[in-house]
C-alpha cells in the first residue's frame, strides 16, 4: 500500500486496533468499477468529485521532468484547472522545470487523494499520467494568476525561484510589496510567469478500501486518438 502523512498513519492505527480488539486479520481485493466506453479524462473527473465530497476541494500533484541530458527532476504544484482533458498550472518560466520543460516537453504527473468514505474506511486513489506540455497564451493564464492567493502573487514578483538570496533583503522586499498593494496597487502578472497544460498519452489509476488489495488499471491512447484500458497487479 502507499505509505503517507500522519492522517494515514492514523488509518493504520485504526486497523491495528481493531485487528487487536477482533483478534483476526482481514483480506479483500478493492475494485475500480468501469463502463466499456468510459475515458480516463471521466475517471478523473469522477475522482475529483468523490474526493470533493469528503473534503478535498485543492489538488496538488508531483510532477516530474527531464533534461535533454536525461537528468530528472521532480516537486509538488497546485493543479490550477482540469479542463478540456488537460491537467492546467502556472510556475515562473525561469524556473528549474520552466527550463526543463523548454528542453524537453515530456512530463509525468501524480495526484494521491485520501480521505475517510461514509463507512468511515480509509480510501487511498493514485492518479499518475505521463504526456507533454504546451504553453498557455498570457491573457490565459492571467484568468489564474488573479485568482492565486496574495502570497502566491508576492513571490512571482520578488522571488526568482532557485536563486541564491539574502533573506533580510527578501523581507524588505516583501514588505515594501505588500505596503504598496495594501495602498491599492494591482499586481499584474510577471511576463515570465507562464501557464503551462499536460496532455497525456497514458495513465495508471490505483484504487484501495481499508485492508484490502489495491485495484490497477492502466489506459493507454491509441494513435486514433481512441483510449483503451487493462488491469494490471499492484
């Protein structure tokens, strides 16, 4: 099973508990339960709104990239949009990944979502895709950049992510941004500052309830553009 934060580790605290209390350990297989014509893009979606349901309402992900030189990379993002089968973020274009993905457009994604069902049971879902990028045009990703939260605002304006800095003068920084905005200053967004959308050829979706075996399916896209999936073991 995938190992997480203290919020699982409360989860198997529970289980451990209840093993000690029944004296009997349980067994079961998890099940993703699909129609034939269904696309990754709905079981996405689908996920989102269960999740939605229980809580969680922000999604991040890990994302990872590569250098032309085959070095690899990888950090957690807030997905900023899932729209038109595409997974949407922003990040600063002088950015570690904004050079990667420049070098090279192929990336690979991962969201985790955890929460508790209506029977109280742990539910663990990974959804990974692999797939390439394209940039978004600026008055785009501007619709975006303006719902950011203030903080997030600040620092693509003061920090240039990945450089050395003197803290003391970051502060000063900040603090003379933040007066100026409190004065009513708009902050418009840095032109460096680009939205970025994930376009995936394939995806591995993993599925589990409490004790039980995860379920695995993986989709693949075909070069019709058509999509088809198999089970594979966890």
């Amino acid at each position: 099973m995938l190992l997480g934060n203290k919020t699982f580790s409360s989860f198997i605290g529970y289980f451990s508990i209840k093993r000690l209390l029944t004296m009997e350990e349980s067994s079961g297989l998890s099940f993703i339960n699909l129609k034939d014509s269904i696309s990754p893009f709905e079981l996405v979606a689908e996920w989102f709104q269960e999740a939605a349901k229980f809580g969680i309402t922000s999604h991040f992900f890990n994302l990872a990239t590569c250098k032309k030189s085959g070095e690899v990379s990888n950090r957690s993002l807030l997905l900023h949009d899932f729209v038109n089968n595409s997974f949407r973020f922003i990040t600063s274009e002088k950015s570690l990944k904004g050079h990667d993905m420049d070098e090279n457009p192929n990336v690979a994604a991962c969201f985790l979502l955890k929460y508790l069902n209506d029977e109280k049971s742990p539910v663990i879902r990974q959804i990974r895709c692999q797939g390439s990028v394209i940039k978004l045009p600026y008055e785009e990703t501007a619709k975006y950049y303006e719902k950011d939260p203030l903080f997030s605002q600040i620092r693509s304006h003061i920090c240039k992510q990945g450089e050395k800095v003197d803290w003391n003068e970051l502060k000063v920084k900040h603090d003379e941004l933040l007066k100026q905005v409190k004065s009513g200053l708009k902050l418009k967004m840095p032109e460096y500052q680009v939205g970025y959308e994930i376009h995936p050829r394939c995806f591995d979706f993993y599925h589990s309830i409490g004790s039980e075996i995860a379920d695995r399916i993986i989709f693949e896209k075909s070069s019709d553009g058509s999509w088809s999936f198999h089970r594979v073991a966890t």
